[in-house]
C-alpha cells in the first residue's frame, strides 16, 4: 500500500518557447504547409481560389460564442489534419475530384497555423494551445 508521500513529485514542464518539441512541431507545421502548397500547384487550381478560402477553417473561431468549451472543441474539429486528410480521400470519388484543392488548402492552412504557433486549443481559453499560450495568455 502506498501513501501520498511515496507518490514522485510531478516533471516541471519546460516553457513552450524554449522547448525543441514545440521547434520541431512548428517545423513539421512548415513542412505540412509546403508540401501542401506544392501539390496545390500540381492540381492547376486557381490560386485566387487558393486565396479566397484561406482563411475560411477560421470561421471554426465562431465556436467560442457557445463558450471556451465548446469553442475548443469546433476550432480542433477544424484545425487537425484528419478533417482534410478524409476530404483528400474523398476527391479519388468518381466526380469528386474538386475535393483535393480544397483538402489542400485547409492542410496549408493548418501548417502555416503551426508554423506560427496558433496550436490545437484546449478550454481554459483562445489562447492556451498545445503549442504553448498566445497573444494577451503568454506569460
């Protein structure tokens, strides 16, 4: 039987910003990015297309007017590589193949979002992520 004093004492985190995990998280989110982008060029999609749907897995931000919660929740359904990765799979369809841009460009988005350390969010708030805090929560 074991008391609460032989239990170890909890690892001490090392700040996001000086971590080699988070370097090699962003670097992967570079390299997701390019890659993306450069099969984007190989579709012969327009890049006015690419251009105007950027932004839109952003729109997954609305989320947290139901609260941090629940905002968490849809902003991760939006900005984890699955959603566009299934998207992909889906453009080797018969007819289906205007999915592929569009799977990627949300897979570019997601990368340059890691790259810039915009992270998976967890409820505490918008900007607690697993890429350590932004904006006005860094501490």
């Amino acid at each position: 039987m074991t008391t609460a004093s032989a239990l170890p004492e909890p690892i001490a985190a090392a700040p996001a910003h000086s971590s080699s995990v988070i370097f090699l998280l962003r670097l992967e989110g570079l390299a997701a990015a390019t890659a993306a982008a450069v099969l984007y060029a190989r579709t012969g999609a327009s890049w006015w297309l690419f251009a105007a749907l950027w932004l839109a897995p952003d729109l997954s931000m609305l989320g947290y007017l139901a609260g941090s919660c629940r905002g968490a929740r849809i902003y991760n359904a939006f900005h984890t590589y699955g959603s566009p990765g299934v998207l992909a799979l889906c453009s080797l369809l018969p007819g289906a193949h205007g999915a592929l841009p569009l799977a990627l460009i949300w897979a570019n988005h997601i990368g340059v979002d890691r790259l810039l350390g915009f992270g998976l969010k967890y409820a505490d708030g918008f900007g607690f992520t697993h890429l350590g805090r932004t904006g006005t929560q860094r501490a």
